[in-house]
C-alpha cells in the first residue's frame, strides 16, 4: 500500500489495489500448495492417501459411474442415461429399501435397550475386564454365517429346541424360523458388540462425581440417569448407533438364512441384480441411492451430534 | 447454648481390615464453621463420605438434628457438597447447573431462573454467566458456580470436600474470605474438609483435627494455634522449633540432646516431652535487651517471606528458624543473641 492511500478513506484506496492483488493471489495459492506439502507428516500421509484413492473413492467412483450406463451393458464409455432410477422407481425396489431402512431402525433401538445394562455393568461393575471383552468379542472370530445357520439348527422345526421340548414333554412349538421377528434377533445377536463397546466407553466417561453430585443434590436413581448418565454417554450411544445401523443397512445374510427370503432387503436386490441378473449398471444404482441415503441418514445424526463439542470437554 | 445439628458417636468405619476412622465423637452447632483438618491418609475423606451418606459407618451413630441418620442414603439428606472436582456437569450451562436441584424438586422454570441469577449476584457474577457453559468459566468462576448451585439446594448443612485445593495462592485466599462471608449471610451451617491448617484458620469458627483416622484436637483457632494438644498439632500449623527435654527444676528444662538448658511454662504438668517454641516467638535481641532463655548464634540463611523474614540461625549444635517482620535487616554470618520469654514457649507430651 502507498503512503497517500492511507489518508484517504478505505473505499478511495481499494480500486488502485485490487489488479495487483489478484495477480498476486496466484502466486499466494502456488506458495501455499508447495507449504502444505513442507508441513509435518504431509509428504508421509502420501501413500495412505493414494490407498485410500485408489481403493475407496476410486471403485465408489465406478459405481456411479456404472449407475449412468444403459441396462444390461459391461462397458462405461457410453452415453450416461437416468433409465436404470426409473426402473428403481417404477419396479417397487422401494419395498427393498423400506424393509432395509425399518430392520436397521428396530434392530438399533432393541440393541440400545439391550446394550445399556450390560455396557453399564461392563464399564461401571466390571471395570472392562479383559476376560469378559474378550468373552464378549470371541463370537466375532467365527464366521457369521456360521453362528447364523447355528441359530437355524437350534431354532428348526425338530430342531434342537424343538426335538427337546417334543422329546421331554410332548410339546410342539411353532414354527419360528423364516421371518422378520427372527431376521431381526439374528441382526441384533450378530451387532451386539458394535452397539455394546462404543456405549460402555461413552458410560465410562460420565465422571463418578457428577453422579455422586446429582444423587447427593437429591436425584433419584432415574433422575440420575436422566440428567446426568444419559446425555453424557450420548457420544458413545451416537457412536453406537451409527454403526449398528449402518450395518444392518448393508447386511445380507440375517434376512436370507434366518428369514428365509421372507423379507427382501436392498442389499439382496443389489446382490441379485449383480450376479443372477448380470444387470451391473442396475446394481449401481440401487447401490448409489443406498450409499445416498446412508449418507442423508448419517450425516443428519452426525450434524446433531456435534461430536467435537461433546469430547472436548473438561 | 445453641443447638447441635451434627452429631457423631463413636463412628468407625473399616475396609476389610483397614482401620479408616476411629471412634469419632464430635458435635457440630448450628450455623457454625467447622472445619475438619487432617494431613492426606487422616480419613477426612472417609469421614465426609459418611457425613454426606454415600458411605455408611461400620460402627456408631451419625445424628442430624437429635435424628439417627445412618442409613439414610445422601439423595434423602438435607445436606450437600461441594466436591473436590466440584463435579460440574459438562453438559449444562452455568445456569442449568444451579437450578439442577431445583429442577430435581420440581420447580417452575421461571422460580428456578429467579433463584439462579439471585445467586450469581450474590457470587459476585453477572447475568450474563446464566448462558454461559462451563468450560468457558475460570476456575475460581467454576468455584463460584458450584457453591451457587449447593446453595441453590438450600441444605441443613453444607459440605465442602478441599474444593480449594486447585486454585492458586491469591485466588484461594480471596475465595476463602468470600466462602467465610456467605456463612455467615446465610446463617448455614458449614463442614469443610481441608489439609491445610493456614486455610482453616482463617474460615473456620471451630476445627478439629486428625491423624491416622483420630481426631487429635478440636477447639477455636485461637486454642489450636496457642493450646495444640501435641507436637504434630503444633508442626501442622507451619515450621516450629522443638527441643526435647526434661525437666530440671520447676521452669527450668534440660534440652536432652545438647544439654542447654531453657527457661519453660511453670505450669505444665510433664516431667519431660517437647518444649516447642514458635519461630515468630524468638526474638533476635538487640544490645541490651533480655529474656528469659537467651542463646548465641551465627545467621546462616535468610528467607524473605513476604512481610515477614525468616532466618536460621546456627547455635552451638543445632540450628533454630527465627522469624520477624521485614526490615529488621540481619546479615548472613551476623552474630546475634536470640531470646524468648517463658510465656512464648510450651511444653508437649512427645
């Protein structure tokens, strides 16, 4: 800036300084390119990132891409069209995608109630002893598959549950395979421990004087929890709910082993629409609209969230 | 006489076989300051665990107004305290957190705004902390906030578990004064716990004092600082000198360890024990000056206190700490005469 300018008002000296700024504003952003490379760990996050580029964004990339393309077509250098959504919209995948999004809402809630005991105990009681965490995760050594067909041998028409009671006392029970009561049990069972640890972490971080305090100021049991218990292990709850969603959203073989094709979910019709119907760009854009509403879903709860707020406390 | 509101009756408490406390017996009145001191490990803890009923005493009786009270848990107490981490929730704000106990009983929305910024004002903090969060607030700020809302509870008796303990020095005894002011406003009762026996001189009408789960003494500052039951009461309070002795006429003492003899209080009873003589007693003796006891020593070091000065001072074989206001310049390597009259020393059961 020049002497003279300065006396002037703001407004006077702005005209004269804008050209040369813009020239300058160039140079300003190459600088800070080439700084950002000169920061700590910048140049070592390098391969992570070209990893991450080349395996996540990049195939996410193609599925999109994939979406565009005509029916029933291998190639991608096509000219993109919308016909597959239409066929989404008119052929009532819909169906698929209401069945996935109300399992995965049913499974969270029963697996918050479920989880909050015995997380509380888990955090509060046992003190994350590492024999019962390890008890707690063994499960999820075996495939789930497996543990899912163990529920279907047990849960079986003269299976085991039902050959006993027969064998021992006569009774016969009903038939309680091949539908969404049981595809939701094999969801819960098999995402437990992604709701179980994020909430008994967000348990252990609510300070034993703030509880003591609130109790001593008169607070019942409930009250405690209400105020107190609840909204600070929400982060570890959000954390938890999040993935057991999500997961639910994406699974696959809960509703085809224990339902029984009783119940379609849109991961079946992405699978489908892949292998049996070698309809890939159909596939891509079921997937596509998944992925969007996952991302609506998520990003909402995240939103309201405030994960940054909640975790730099004091 | 006034009331006693806090009674305690023998109370032990054990873990396993620990020994926590020890047949405590004391009584707190009605809108007293007393204050419980004890070095860390003492029980004070355990003691106003049991107080505020969070833990139960093994053995005794704790009576809140003539009514036994053991095993009443502390949601069903009228009484409330101050944490040591104050135990802010993080998740309210500065005003959320004082109406918290009237939240808890119920009370409207705007009573509970009314009464909130009624004790910010008394705090000495403005409205505008009622919007505030509690990270933003100060420590002395987050101290204030927490008394607000023990207030807000308006309980029989308030506790106080060394909230203080994390401030530093100027903030600690600006608050200590304000804590003292606003016992005495609101006329309640206040039982605060602390180690320091500096901080509890200063807030307390009466303070008892414990070691290794013992109440040792209790009485007004006054007797603690001038009457101290025993030498460990006499060395909580600061730095002292303290002779072993025995007795050799009737106020003439034997130092056992260099054989000195001191001038001691006529009165007391022992035949032998620790004649402890305050470093603010001694007198550094100018030309013609005299005194009861009188010894020779060199200066060897000098400590700037504050407003006052401590030197210590070599005698044949030991060393004295000796203690005066500030602008009485003695030098390092100075001989001086050091006194002090009967009346300033007292005699202790070792």
């Amino acid at each position: 800036m020049n002497m003279p300018s300065k006396s002037y008002s703001v407004t006077d000296s702005s005209p004269e300084r804008l050209p040369e700024n813009r020239g300058s504003a160039l140079n300003i952003r190459v600088r800070n390119t080439l700084l950002w490379f000169r920061q700590p760990g910048a140049l070592l996050s390098l391969p992570a990132l070209l990893i991450f580029v080349a395996g996540f964004i990049g195939p996410l990339g193609l599925v999109v891409i994939y979406s565009l393309m005509p029916e029933r077509s291998f190639a991608f250098n096509q000219l993109p069209t919308l016909e597959n959504f239409v066929t989404i919209f008119q052929e009532g995948y819909y169906i698929s995608y209401a069945w996935s999004v109300w399992l995965a809402l049913v499974s969270t809630l029963i697996l918050i109630v479920i989880c909050w005991p015995v997380a509380y105990g888990l955090s509060r009681i046992f003190r994350r002893s590492m024999i019962l965490t390890l008890l707690l995760v063994l499960p999820l050594f075996v495939s789930e598959n497996v543990r899912l067909f163990g529920w279907v041998l047990t849960l079986l028409n003269h299976g085991i549950l039902d050959g006993t009671t027969r064998t021992l006392f006569g009774w016969e029970l009903p038939d309680m395979l091949y539908n969404a009561p049981v595809t939701v049990l094999g969801m819960v069972y098999v995402y437990l421990p992604f709701m179980l640890f994020p909430m008994s972490l967000g348990i252990s971080m609510v300070p034993d004087a703030c509880r003591e305090a609130a109790f001593d100021m008169g607070a019942t049991r409930w009250q405690v929890f209400k105020e107190v218990e609840l909204p600070l292990a929400m982060p570890g709850i959000m954390i938890g709910c999040l993935l057991s969603f999500v997961l639910v959203l994406g699974s696959i073989s809960e509703a085809k082993i224990l339902g029984g094709q009783s119940i379609i979910m849109i991961s079946h019709d992405i699978e489908t629409a892949f292998t049996y119907a070698q309809n890939w760009p159909l596939g891509s854009a079921l997937s596509t609209l998944l992925i969007l509403l996952t991302a609506v879903l998520v990003i909402g709860l995240l939103s309201r969230l405030n994960l940054d707020n909640l975790l730099s406390r004091k | 006489m006034t009331e006693s509101i806090l009674e305690l009756q023998n109370v032990e408490k054990y873990f396993g076989d620990f020994v926590a406390v020890e047949r405590i017996n004391l009584e707190v009145k009605k809108g007293e300051f007393f204050t419980i001191v004890g070095p860390s490990g003492s029980g004070k803890t355990t003691m106003i665990r049991m107080l505020v009923g969070m833990d139960k005493p093994s053995r005794g009786d704790i009576l809140m107004s003539g009514e036994r009270v053991n095993d009443v848990p502390a949601n069903r107490r009228p009484t409330c305290m101050v944490f040591q981490s104050l135990a802010l929730f993080p998740h309210k704000t500065v005003g959320e957190n004082i109406e918290f106990p009237l939240k808890l009983r119920g009370e409207t929305k705007n009573n509970r705004k009314t009464r909130a910024i009624q004790l910010l004002e008394q705090l000495h903090l403005t409205e505008a902390y009622y919007a505030k969060k509690v990270s933003e607030c100060s420590g002395g700020e987050k101290q204030r906030v927490a008394l607000a809302r023990a207030l807000a509870f308006d309980p029989e008796i308030l506790f106080f578990d060394e909230p203080l303990s994390a401030l530093d020095y100027r903030l600690r005894k600006t608050l200590e004064k304000e804590l003292k002011d606003i016992q005495r406003q609101t006329g309640k009762t206040f039982v605060y716990i602390t180690h320091s026996l500096e901080e509890a001189m200063v807030m307390s009408d009466r303070i008892s004092i414990m070691r290794d789960g013992r109440i040792v003494q209790i009485g007004t500052p006054d007797e603690i600082y001038n009457k101290p039951a025993n030498s460990f009461v006499a060395q909580f309070m600061g730095e002292v000198n303290q002779f072993n002795v025995t007795r050799q006429d009737d106020a003439r003492f034997l130092d056992t360890d260099t054989q000195d003899t001191y001038v001691g209080p006529p009165d007391a009873d022992l035949q032998s024990g620790v004649l402890i003589v305050r470093p603010e007693r001694i007198q550094i003796l100018a030309e013609g000056e005299a005194a009861d006891t009188e010894i020779a020593g060199t200066v060897q070091n000098q400590y700037v206190l504050g407003s006052r000065v401590q030197y210590e001072v070599k005698v044949t074989k030991r060393s004295l700490l000796v203690e005066t206001m500030i602008g009485d310049a003695w030098n390092v390597g100075e001989s001086v005469r050091l006194g002090w009259n009967s009346d300033q020393a007292f005699l202790l059961a070792r």
